[in-house]
C-alpha cells in the first residue's frame, strides 16, 4: 500500500465516523437576539468590492494603454530620427488626449 | 403543515421578522454539523453558526428564488466556515503531537490491509482532523467537502464560487498537501 491509498483509506474511514447535529438549548433565541441586535448592513457594502476592482483593473488598462502609446511615439521618433527625449514622449503618451493640454515647447528657454 | 421556506421569507421580507425563528429551526441542525467539521471547539462551533445565520438573515433580500433556499443558506454556510479557517490560519494554536496509541493502533491495524474495515472509525477520524488541522484554509475546505462529505466538484464550484478547474487544481494539491503532512506525521513507518 503507498502513502496515497493509506490517504484514502483513512479519509473512508473518518467518513464513516458521523458527525454530530446536536443543537445546544435554546439557540434559536440567541440568533433571534442577535439579528435584533446587529447593526443594520451597509446597503453600499456589496457596491464596495465591486468598484475597488473596477478601479484596480482601470488602472492597469491605463498603464498598459500608457505603456503601448508611449512604445509607439518612441518607435516612431527613432525612426523619423528627430532625437524627442523620453521624457516628452511620456509626458505626450499619458497625457496627450487630455482637452486643453499643450506639450511643451523644446525651445523654450528654462526659467 | 409546515409553512414553506418561501412562505416564510416572504413573511419575513413584510416584517414578521419573528418567522426568521421558524427557519433557525429547520436548518440549525445541518448548519452545526456542517460547522462541526471546521471548528476547533464547540464555542466556536455556536459562534460559525451564528454568523451564518445573521448573514442569512441580512441577505435575504438578495435570495431571488431560483435556486432552493437550501442551496443558498449552504453556499454562505460554506462561505463563512473558509472565513473561520483563513482566521485559525492567522491564530494557529500548538504544534503537531504524537500519534496517540488508537491512532497508532489503527495505522498497525489498518496500513497493511487492503480491506476498508469499519471498526475504530473514532482513530481514523481523529488521524483526518489533525492532518485536516495543518491544511492550508482552501485544502481543508476543498477535502471535507470532496473527500468527508462526498459533494461533487460541480456542486463545489457551486458551494465556493471557484470555478470547475480551480476546484480541480485545488483537490489535486491538497492532497498532495495532506500527503506530506501525514509524512510528518509518522505514518509512512506503517506502510
């Protein structure tokens, strides 16, 4: 007999073994105590869970759409050769749909 | 006749909260034999089974009826005994004993012999609860519902909200798990 067949043998026979149902006197008022007693469930409790992973899975859609745009100003800069800096090509990435953003100009000069 | 589950939870749903009673009674028993199998005393059995009931009792305005009330008030039985486990996790008592002499009667008796006896099932039980002790929280709860009482993996997907293949992974890797605690154990010197 291997150590796999003793597992199942032993699990057999625990099965065999019943489990007792027995209710302790008087339970049935102690739940009722209880419900009358515990505070009233938070009706946005279940919305909670739920959003906190939506938020989660949002953001990494956000990263990873950031990330792929980002790839792609980079691949298509060192192909045109116009030597962008990284920085800027982030800054555009992330921030480029935004309504009323303005990259910044390269030949401004720095306060 | 008894009222129906039904007829009692739509009472319930109008304000007769005092019917809530009538379902305590029917299913306490099943709930504490459920509890019995996760709990490490009986205090803590009575403290399972009135978080189960409580969260019943606060989710019945969730169960729509197209499942039996039985199912549903078994799901979340489920789903609060894996929260006691994950809890004992975080609150583990002493470390493993000694094999007591039943148990080590039982492994004389029992490791050598093809056949399943049905005597001493008392050790047998024992030997399982301390394996089951050291488990991991998913590995005990996927052996007692797959191995103790027998259930389905559909019906433990159902049980546990894990999908069909994760049930799968998981029974394969408790048992492993169980394996190698009863390796700690002792046991093998009986084989």
């Amino acid at each position: 007999m291997n150590l796999e067949d003793l597992r199942q043998k032993l699990v057999r026979s625990a099965r065999r073994h019943p489990v007792s149902d027995a209710v302790p006197y008087a339970f049935e008022q102690r739940i009722m105590h209880a419900i009358r007693d515990a505070p009233a469930q938070d009706p946005f409790l279940p919305w909670v869970a739920g959003l906190w992973r939506a938020a989660l899975c949002a953001l990494a859609v956000a990263l990873l759409s950031g990330g792929f745009h980002w790839r792609e100003l980079v691949n298509a800069s060192a192909s045109a050769g116009d030597g962008v800096p990284d920085a800027e090509l982030l800054e555009v990435a992330v921030l480029g749909d935004l309504p009323g953003f303005e990259p910044a100009d390269p030949d401004a000069p720095t306060p | 006749m008894d009222a129906s589950d039904t007829e009692i939870i739509t009472a319930i749903r109008g304000g007769d909260v005092g019917r809530f009673e009538e379902l305590v009674r029917r299913y306490q028993p099943r709930l504490f034999a459920t509890a019995r199998r996760y709990a490490r005393r009986e205090s803590e059995v009575e403290d399972i089974v009135q978080a189960i009931l409580v969260r019943v009792f606060q989710n019945l305005d969730s169960w729509r009826g197209d499942a039996p009330f039985e199912h549903w008030i078994m799901r979340i039985a489920v789903r609060v005994c894996y929260d006691a486990l994950r809890a004992h996790q975080r609150n583990r008592e002493q470390p493993m004993a000694e094999l007591s002499e039943e148990e080590s009667s039982w492994l004389e008796n029992h490791a050598s012999s093809p056949e399943d006896r049905t005597d001493d099932t008392n050790a047998a039980r024992s030997l399982v609860a301390r394996a089951f002790e050291e488990l991991a929280p998913a590995s005990r709860l996927i052996l007692t519902l797959l191995e103790l009482e027998d259930r389905s993996v559909r019906e433990i997907s159902d049980l546990t909200g894990w999908s069909i293949p994760l049930v799968k992974v998981r029974a394969f890797r408790a048992r492993a798990e169980m394996r190698r605690i009863l390796t700690r154990m002792g046991v093998e010197k009986y084989l």
